[in-house]
C-alpha cells in the first residue's frame, strides 16, 4: 500500500476505534504497531503519565520481554521522561556507549540493537499526558514530514483519553489514566495466566488475548479480567493467526 | 521518577508512627488532601469489608451505616472497581444508595468519594474520603486521592505479605511505578497453584520477603520458568536452566 493511503487508513481506523466502550491500552498498541509499519523504526510504544505524573508502559509494538523492560527502565530516565517533563520531542537521538545523558536507559537500548530514538509528547490541550517512543535499529533521521505525521497519529489516539467529554477535567482524566494503566496491570496479570496454561511465551500469550478480543468484538481489557477471575479458561481462547495479530485491522 | 507529590506522601506515611500505622494512614490521606476525614476499608473475600481505619469517629459511623444497611462508598468502589463521586450526598446519591445517602447525610457528610485500592484484578479495598460541605474534588485533591489509593494498595499488599514497615518505605521509593513482571508472575502462580491472583499475588511477595530478594527479582525467575510453584508440598522448587534438573 502506498505511503499516503497507508497513513489515511491509520487514522481512519483510529477515529474508527474512538466508539463507545473502546479500550484504550487497546488503541495504543494499534498506534503502535501502525507507526512501525508507516515510518522508518523498528520499535514503538507509549508511555502514560500515572495522576501523580509518574510514566508508565502501557503498549507497544512488540510485546517482548525485553522492550518492556526498556520501557519499564523509563519510569526513571530515558527520553520518554525528558520529553514528558519539558513536553518537547526527541527526535534523531543518536545513542552512544559513551553518551551519559541517559546512563541507565542508553546502554540497555544499545544492548538491545537501537541506535537512535525518537520520542514524541502526548498532549492534550495543553497538558502532556505521557509520550510516544519510536526506536530504530540503524541511526538514522526521521523527516519532518514524519514527524509532523507520528505527532499527528499520537495526537488522535491522545483525544480517547477525554472520552466523550469536549472540556479537559483534570479529574475525569486522572481517573481515564488511572483506570487505563490499571488496565495494564489485568493485562500482564492474563497474560501470566495464558502462558503458564497454554505454555507459551508472554508475547504470544498477549497476541491470544488481542486476537480473541478482535475475533468476538471484546474489549481487551475485558477478556483480560475474564481470564483472570476464572470467567474465560485460557483453552478457550481464540488462536493468533500467524502474524495477523497487530496488522488486521478491526472487523 | 517519582514526583515531588508522591515524595511529600510517602514521607508522611513513613513518619506515622509504626505500632499504629495504619491508623495513621487515614490521618494522612486526609491531611493531604484537606479533606474533612478518610477511612479504609478492606474488602474480604465473603463480601464483607473490615474497617482498616477512620480519621474520625464520623468516618467509623459513615462504614458502621455502611455494614448495616449494605450499600455506600465501599459497596460501590467493590462493585464497580471505579472512583465513586457524590459530590452532593442528598441530593444526587438516592438513585445510588436510597438507603444509606440520607442516613449518611444526617451524620453531617455532605460528599463522599470512594477510590479503589487495587492492582489490576487484585480489589484489597477502598479508601473512602468524606467532607462536610458538598462540591467536587479539585484537580489536585483528585490526583493526590489517587496517589493515596496507589501507594496504599501496595503497601496493604506488601503488609499481608509479610514485610516490615521499613522495607515497605524503601520499596515505595526505590519503584514507584508497577513491575509488569510480577503481575506476570502472579497470574503464572495462580495457574500454577490453583490461587486466586490476589492469593498468588501475595505468595510471590512472601516468598520475596523471605527469601531476602526483590519480588521483581523473584518474579523474573517465575516468567523464566527456572521457578516454581508445587501446591500438594507447599514449596517452591528451582530448576537448573539447562538440564532440566530439580534442585
């Protein structure tokens, strides 16, 4: 599919996901997974500012053990938090074993195969929720034009955080934000579950739980907590389609 | 990184005198938020909750009504697992609780709030907060009521696991965000030893607190398959990594 037509089913189907009853952790992996697939990165994912504006991971791209833990290393420093905290972007950060801006984040990221950064703030009238991360394994620049792009997709998955409200209130927000990174918690919790009952690794176990969740018009975060209070037995679950998981999109 | 806000309150909490922790909490939850009183309720697993603590003997009075007559904050934040609101008792809470709302009101609330203490599936409770005159939260009193419920739902959990107060405090400061592995790691313990997640939740952080470690630590060992679980013995059980020996 060509560029352009690539970016307009995006947002397409982000403004098709903001119906009643969407699932916000949900939404952000589709962000995610369509921003590796229309800019020039290897990795994505979003981290959301707790109410008391602490950052959190809440979706990504790969849901590997290891890019979560790179996101996880970022509730204390990284370029997630200086782009929360200043509400600016990063953008074409090279990493370096040499570079001590981030002394923890920048030798665990090397480690891991990235070599620049990009983080991108999620901003809602004025206030910066939580921050978008794009990881590329070859250093390397974004364009303008993708820039301009990813804020543009960031910034419309950002609008389901105020729900069907058309004022910010801070209250209302903290309790979406609190709500979507416990959310997260349920999530990881099923996940655990998955994979220890159908002995698989916790990406693929992530990958079971979306792909029911899509297969029978669940909300994610709802057939997490099924699973998880016994309602939903892993068996039960729908299998992935090889692949298929983060790339068809809804219906 | 930790915010200057939830410096402020875990600094609190720590100071609360330890033989009396947990009364102090409310004290602090509602010193923090300047609101007239705070009380926790924890929720058992026969549907009943048990008063952890009240500010005041108004707050004691609002749960007693609460157990009588069966609906009220609590009841609530377990059934929805959500914030509550009701910012105005009488007039906008008598669809919600017909009959507890009045009763409450004659105790001279005019707004009560519920949070959930909670992490993820895991519901230990609710901190339920009341103020004399009606009115919403502010912006600021809302964040710090959920900073409250996250760092108390943590140290509850950590306390019925086991860990001195001492070790609590320094956990809350070293991560204050949520690990993801553990989580992981409890839903994997709960398969593993037929728990509910809150009981295998609080089994991995025991077995940490025993074992001197981290449950981040232990946790990872878990998700790695190199620990687990056997319910008929009780006992965790470590496995070599690559010959699949027991030890």
């Amino acid at each position: 599919m060509p560029r352009e037509s690539r970016v307009i089913a995006t947002l397409v189907e982000l403004a098709d996901n903001l119906v009643d009853n969407f699932d916000i952790i949900d939404l952000l992996t589709t962000l995610s997974a369509r921003c590796v697939e229309t800019f020039d990165v290897d990795a994505a994912g979003v981290m959301l500012a707790s109410p008391g504006g602490e950052l959190q991971y809440v979706a990504s791209s790969i849901e590997s053990m290891r890019i979560l833990e790179l996101f996880q290393l970022q509730a204390n420093e990284g370029p997630c938090v200086d782009c929360f905290r200043d509400g600016k972007a990063i953008i074409n950060h090279a990493l370096h074993a040499n570079d001590d801006r981030w002394p923890l984040f920048t030798p665990q990221a090397l480690a891991f195969g990235f070599h620049s950064v990009h983080c991108m703030p999620l901003r809602l009238r004025g206030r910066t929720v939580g921050a978008l991360n794009l990881f590329r394994t070859e250093e390397g620049v974004l364009s303008d034009e993708d820039v301009i792009l990813a804020q543009g997709l960031a910034d419309v998955a950002t609008i389901a955080l105020l729900q069907h409200q058309t004022a910010l209130d801070a209250r209302m927000l903290n309790d979406q934000l609190s709500n979507a990174l416990n959310s997260r918690i349920i999530i990881e919790q099923a996940k655990g579950i998955v994979g220890q009952a159908t002995n698989c690794n916790m990406d693929e176990a992530f990958d079971r739980l979306r792909a029911h969740s899509r297969n029978h018009n669940l909300r994610l975060t709802d057939v997490a907590r099924s699973l998880v209070t016994g309602e939903l037995s892993p068996e039960e679950l729908d299998a992935p389609r090889p692949h298929s998981s983060r790339v068809e999109t809804k219906r | 990184m930790p915010s200057d806000r939830l410096i402020t309150i875990l600094h609190a909490l720590r100071d609360a005198k330890e033989h009396e922790a947990s009364i102090s909490w409310c004290g602090v939850a509602a010193h923090v938020t300047n609101l007239d009183g705070a009380g926790i309720g924890l929720f058992a697993s026969d549907a009943t909750t048990t008063l952890l603590c009240a500010s005041t003997p108004r707050v004691r009075t609002l749960f007693e009504l609460e157990a009588t007559v069966g609906e009220g904050p609590c009841h609530s934040v377990r059934t929805s697992g959500d914030v509550i609101n009701e910012p105005e008792l009488v007039a906008d809470s008598w669809r919600r609780w017909p009959s507890y709302a009045p009763l409450a009101s004659e105790t001279g609330a005019g707004a009560l709030f519920g949070f959930p203490l909670r992490l993820g599936v895991v519901h230990l409770g609710a901190l339920v907060f009341s103020r004399d005159t009606p009115g919403e939260l502010t912006g600021d009193q809302s964040t710090d009521g959920h900073l409250l419920a996250s760092v108390l739902s943590r140290t509850i959990l950590a306390t019925q696991a086991g860990a001195a107060p001492a070790e609590i405090a320094h956990e809350l400061e070293d991560n204050a965000t949520f690990d993801f592995v553990v989580h992981q790691a409890a839903g994997m313990i709960s398969v593993q030893a037929g728990l509910s997640i809150t009981d295998a939740l609080l089994l991995v952080r025991a077995h940490a607190y025993t074992q001197g470690n981290t449950a981040a630590s232990i946790a990872r060992q878990i998700v790695e398959r190199r620990l687990t679980y056997d319910p008929l013995r009780a006992q965790w059980i470590t496995r070599k990594s690559d010959d699949g020996s027991v030890q």
